[in-house]
C-alpha cells in the first residue's frame, strides 16, 4: 500500500470502528485477537491476525450502510427495501455484500432480489436490470462498468461497437447511452443471452443494441460452452481443464454456435474467457478496429507483441489475482 491509501483506510477506520486503536495494535502484532466495536454498536470477534481482511471488508460496507446483527448470529445490511444477510464465516457472502452496498451507495439502487431486478438511473435515464438470482454475476459487471468506469477509456459515441461477452446487458446499455451508433451484443449463454434481450428491449434501446446469441471466437462452426453453474461470466469455450479441478465448482455444458468478430466495428470490448488469444493472435490482420479493451487470462505478452505489431500503441490497465488476469487497452492514436 501507498502511504495515501494506508493514511485513507487509517481515516476509514476511526470514521467506523469505536476501538479503532486496538484494530491498530492488530495490525502490527501487538494484538492477538480483538471484538471490533462499530461505531453503532455492533460486534464482532476476529479471533487473530489471519482474519484482517474481514475487518477491511465491514468497514469498507460500514461506509455504505450500518451493519446490523441479528439475534442468531449473522449480520445484515439494509439497502432500501432490501435486506441483505452475510456470514462472517463465509467469505464471499462479505464481499456480495460488499459489491451490493457500493451499488446501493454509488448509483442509489434499488434492488427487487425476489422479482430479479434492480432499477438505476445512468446519463439521466432510468435504467431496468434483470438477472438470474442464482448467478451473481451481474453484481460485479454492474460495480466494473457504471461504478469503476471500467471502459471510459474508449470513444464509442457515434461509433459501432463489438461488445463481445455482453452478459446480462451492462456494457451494452452503457455503450449505448454513451452515444454509440451501434452496438453488437454478443452473448452465448442461451438463458443469459435471453435476460439480455430483455434488458434491451425494456430500456427501449433495441433500435441501437442488436443481441448474438454466440460465442466469438478465431474461427466458426459448433462448440462446447461451459459455464459454471453460479457464475455465468466465468463460461468458456477454453477453461474446462480448470473448471474440473475445482472440485466445489459446478457446471454445465452447452452446445454453442461459434463466429468470427464483426469487422464493421469502430471499436471493441472483448471479454470472453480465454477467446482473447485466437482473436488476437490468429484471426486479427490488421487494425480494424481505432480501439480495443480486452480483458486477458495468463501471459499478455504475446497479445501485447502481436498488437504493437500491427501499430496498436497498447497499455496495461490493471492486473487482477497476482498478475494472473487484467485489462489490456490498444489504440491506434491520441
């Protein structure tokens, strides 16, 4: 960490927490174990050091709404109408209730979990959501693209944009109310592609969003998706190797129709799970497109060497899970 991001999560913590100098003495060792007292009154025991980025998660969800405890043992927040229960035992019930909370504070959200939807309100429009309730996808692409502005960096009004592994909708409708003339959704997994037709045609933006129930890849014809069954944005046609050694990982398998990226774009987002290696160094033969954002899965350099070499200036963008995946930005100028 930065000495600012240290001094920031050090006012973060004396903003939320009553015993913010025992969480102190935590952190440097002078502390075994500690009950964090939330400035509300709220609980809860961290029973030694290996537990502190549970402490960095509440207060980061404190920020965005109260912690509540219930009488069983649990914790819940409220966001609006909707009440949202986490374990402290349970590690990503923290952080989707994290990812809800900074939707609910940054975008005033309101969340209809039971009907699966959410409504916002984006460049002045108010925007309808829909989703599946047992895939939580939809949570992270919402907080990457209206919160993070995770592709900001690309022009795309007036222009014609390949939005390839549009998911539920998020980078299509964004895309859209950033001006662009056209955007080529494409979607293969069949009940996602469907909420994302939906999620379209309810925003009356059908006339801009044309949705491709199909998996982009460096060559066309039939293939197997799969698709873990809880989190939709991880489906594949690449990564069934590793899907099965994930023992708590459950899937399904696809049939899927393959086809080549849509040449009459002006700019492309590409992310698709392991397709970015096939676009890029076996299909791509020149620069079709003024800009790319693509999200990469192992070694960039090749992508980044293949890019420079048909006269893409190309950055680095971030780095996610020890440099293992991240975000990599082509452009021909600026």
């Amino acid at each position: 960490m930065t000495f600012l991001v240290k001094f920031r999560y050090l006012i973060e913590i004396i903003k939320t927490v009553k015993n913010w100098f025992s969480v102190l003495l935590l952190y440097t060792g002078l502390r075994k174990n500690l009950v964090v007292v939330f400035r509300n009154g709220v609980k809860v025991e961290i029973p030694d050091k290996s537990r502190l980025d549970i402490i960095y998660s509440l207060i980061r969800i404190h920020l965005n709404s109260p912690i509540l405890q219930e009488p069983d043992g649990t914790y819940k927040i409220v966001l609006g109408n909707t009440e949202v229960v986490f374990q402290l035992t349970n590690r990503y019930s923290i952080y989707r209730a994290y990812m809800l909370s900074r939707l609910y504070k940054k975008l005033n959200m309101k969340f209809y979990l039971e009907q699966n939807f959410c409504e916002f309100y984006f460049k002045g429009k108010k925007l309808v959501f829909f989703f599946n309730s047992y895939d939580d996808a939809w949570i992270d692409c919402l907080c990457d693209t209206f919160i993070d502005d995770t592709y900001s960096l690309l022009n795309v009004k007036g222009k014609v944009v390949a939005d390839i592994g549009a998911s539920y909708g998020d980078t299509a409708l964004y895309f859209a109310l950033k001006g662009a003339k056209k955007v080529y959704a494409y979607e293969p997994v069949p009940w996602v592609a469907e909420i994302l037709e939906k999620n379209v045609r309810l925003n009356n933006l059908s006339n801009v969003v044309k949705v491709y129930p199909y998996a982009v890849s460096s060559d066309e014809g039939d293939a197997v998706l799969t698709v873990p069954k809880k989190n939709s944005m991880m489906a594949s046609l690449y990564y069934e190797d590793v899907f099965k050694s994930n023992n708590k990982l459950e899937v399904e398998y696809v049939h899927v129709q393959k086809v080549t990226p849509p040449q009459e774009a002006d700019v492309a987002k590409i992310d698709c799970e392991g397709c970015e290696y096939g676009i890029v160094l076996r299909w791509l033969k020149n620069r079709i497109y003024d800009e790319i954002i693509l999200e990469f899965h192992g070694d960039s350099r090749q992508l980044v060497k293949k890019l420079r070499e048909l006269g893409y200036k190309v950055e680095i963008l971030k780095f996610f899970r020890d440099k293992k995946f991240g975000l990599l930005y082509a452009y021909t100028g600026k």
